[in-house]
C-alpha cells in the first residue's frame, strides 16, 4: 500500500533513529504525539513497522531504472495542413518508461524504488509531486544545470503518429557512473526493470550484476532510437518490446505472425529468458523456451494509440510474479496484458484506478484469447 507523506517522514526519521521517543519523533516532523502515534500505528498494520521497537521491516524492493520526463501530445483535429497553423488538442501527462512501470508496481501496493536522473526544475517538481505516493523517489538525481526530459508527438485526427520530438541529452548521464553510486540498493532488489534510456555500458553491468545476485532483470525499450543501447547477448533477461523497433534493430519485417514468431525466436537465440512484443495495440506475442502464443486484444480499434501500454503489462507482470497468480490459474503474462489493455482503454498513462482488488476483478471479468505458432 501507498505510502502518505507524513508515513514516509515518520520512516526516514525512523530510520535515522530507531530508538526515537515518540515525543522527539513528533518534534522532528513537527506533528503532535498523538498524530505520530496514529502513524507508528497504521504503518505497523501496514507491515512497514514490526511492533513497539520501531524495527522498519525492509521488504525487498523492486527497482525500476531508467526515465522520469513529461509527455506533451498535440491531437490534430484536421487534416494536417503544412506551413500554416492547425487546431489541436493538447495534452500533457507525467512520462518516463521507467516511471510509468513504477507507477504501477506502486499503485498495486509494491515497494518500488526508482533510480532516475532529472533537471532541478518545475516538470521534476510535478513529477515528484504525483510519483511520491506510489514511488520512493530517494535515489532520483536532481542536476542544476540540465533540465528534465521532455517528450511531444504530434498526432493525427486518426491517432497515428505523425512525427515525435524529444529532449532527452539528460539521459547521457544515466550511465555506468549514475548506476554503481546505487549497488547497495539493487543488490536488495527482487526484481530489476530498465529501460534502454541507460546507456548500453551500465545494462551489460547489470547484466552481470543481477545474475550475479540471482535477480530476475527485464529491459523494456523506449524508441527506435535508444534500440543501440541493447545488449548484443540477452543471457537470462526478459525483453518487452514494440514490433517496430525490433524492426528497426535487426532490419527485418516483423508483420505477419511468422515474422513475429521469427523475432521471437532470434531474441530466445540470444539467450533471453522470455519475450513480449506488441504490435501496436492490436496483438501481443509471447514466448519462451517452451512455447510461443500470440494473445489478441478483445477491444482493439485500429487505429488506436497505445500509451502507456508496455509499462502497464510490464507492471502488473511483475506484480504477479510475486502474488502467486498462477495459483489462480492465470499466467504472468496474461495479468500483464489484462493491465494493459484496460489502460488503452482509459486513454492514460497510468490507470487511475488501478489496486490489487480492481486487478483481481478485471481478471475475473476480462477474457483475453491466445493461439499457439
């Protein structure tokens, strides 16, 4: 469960002190006794704190790597008219495929710790402001003198992609340096997710990090241009990945279902665990080493833009993982793509609604076909 603000300052203090009277821990946060002491008791039913002795029960996080930026959409409303001014709908939401999959880890009640790298200014403001109910955000970097990444697409009355703009050179500092200041943190992980903002140095390094510590890693890509900062060797790794980049990758189509199946395999070749690609909103393909299916999306319209889709899948797959879904009979993946969909579906980044009791439901209430090839 989401933690408010005052729990967290109640925990870092904790943390600083564990043997803190009530008394002082009031006066550190400035709140009075009686309110710390409703805090000690709803973060002791929570399972943060273990009884009286304040002893913090350090749960393993997950840790998600990778962007923290604001995402700017311009909807055309018309035929795009060239060299003259159109009518749009803007809009602009909190981005970043590393923020978004912590999002929703944090929305369905995990610990999750992101390691990202933002400009000291407003669009880092607001994106602390959202994320800090669901993320910790102690170990995102703040640097004076860059700014926040900053993504825009310009979309057509269709909803397909007419050209994408970013600002994203804060990212090159996202690298081998940025990650080995954070080891200690990554070594408590149960699960690691990066995405390929990073540079391709630091996810070899935790490549060979997280084997090292027998912790599952997933590499979840961002765009066609960051696809150079993918490992040449995918040992033991899970890949969530879009058609089109892998297109780009490796300069073969990846349209029809052969060539997606095709795709899949190449990457299980490279040593890849398991691997999730999209094709557009329409279809996911899914394999490991034991099979290879392809799952439709009930509610696809072409046409249909998918926000924030893989990190919805990516999320809830993660969560699933450590909540014994199987035992439900519902594998990982189709957890994921339940998040997934339902997220197209409300048109946001990250569902607003989204709890571990609204996941179990929309399972129980959402069908999801698949086909083996």
């Amino acid at each position: 469960m989401a933690l408010n603000e005052n729990e967290r300052k109640v925990l870092d203090v904790i943390r600083e002190d564990p043997f803190i009277s009530q008394q002082d821990l009031a006066e550190a946060i400035q709140l009075s006794r009686s309110a710390v002491a409703n805090i000690i008791s709803g973060l002791v039913k929570k399972g943060h704190l273990l009884g009286k002795a304040y002893i913090i029960n350090e749960e393993r996080p997950v840790v998600c790597i990778g962007a923290a930026n604001i995402d700017n959409r311009y909807i055309v409303q018309d035929d795009l008219i060239r060299n003259t001014s159109n009518n749009i709908h803007a809009t602009s939401s909190l981005g970043g495929v590393a923020r978004n999959v912590a999002e929703n880890l944090g929305r369905l009640g995990e610990h999750v710790d992101l390691i990202s790298i933002v400009g000291n200014d407003d669009d880092w403001k607001r994106i602390k402001d959202h994320s800090k109910y669901f993320i910790d955000l102690s170990s995102v970097t703040v640097l004076d003198n860059q700014a926040t990444g900053n993504f825009i697409e310009i979309i057509g009355k269709e909803q397909e992609v007419l050209i994408g703009l970013s600002d994203m050179s804060i990212y090159d500092c996202l690298n081998l340096d940025l990650i080995n200041k954070f080891l200690e943190k990554i070594q408590r992980a149960k699960c690691v997710v990066v995405d390929l903002n990073c540079s391709k140095e630091a996810i070899e390094f935790l490549q060979a990090f997280t084997r090292r510590y027998n912790i599952e890693l997933i590499l979840i890509t961002v765009s066609t241009q960051k696809m150079v900062n993918l490992p040449d060797q995918l040992d033991g790794i899970t890949l969530i990945t879009k058609h089109d980049e892998m297109e780009d990758k490796f300069q073969r189509p990846v349209q029809t279902d052969q060539e997606l199946k095709k795709m899949v395999q190449l990457v299980l070749n490279k040593g890849a665990k398991q691997v999730v690609i999209s094709k557009d909103s329409d279809e996911v393909i899914y394999g490991n080493h034991e099979s290879i299916q392809i799952f439709e999306n009930p509610q696809y319209s072409k046409g249909h833009y998918e926000w924030g889709q893989n990190e919805a899948l990516c999320g809830a797959m993660v969560y699933a993982n450590f909540h014994h879904y199987e035992e439900l009979g519902y594998d990982s993946i189709q957890v994921g793509l339940i998040n997934a969909y339902l997220t197209l579906d409300c048109l946001q980044i990250v569902r607003p609604d989204l709890t571990p009791d609204k996941l179990k439901k929309d399972i129980e209430n959402y069908f999801i076909t698949d086909r083996k090839i």
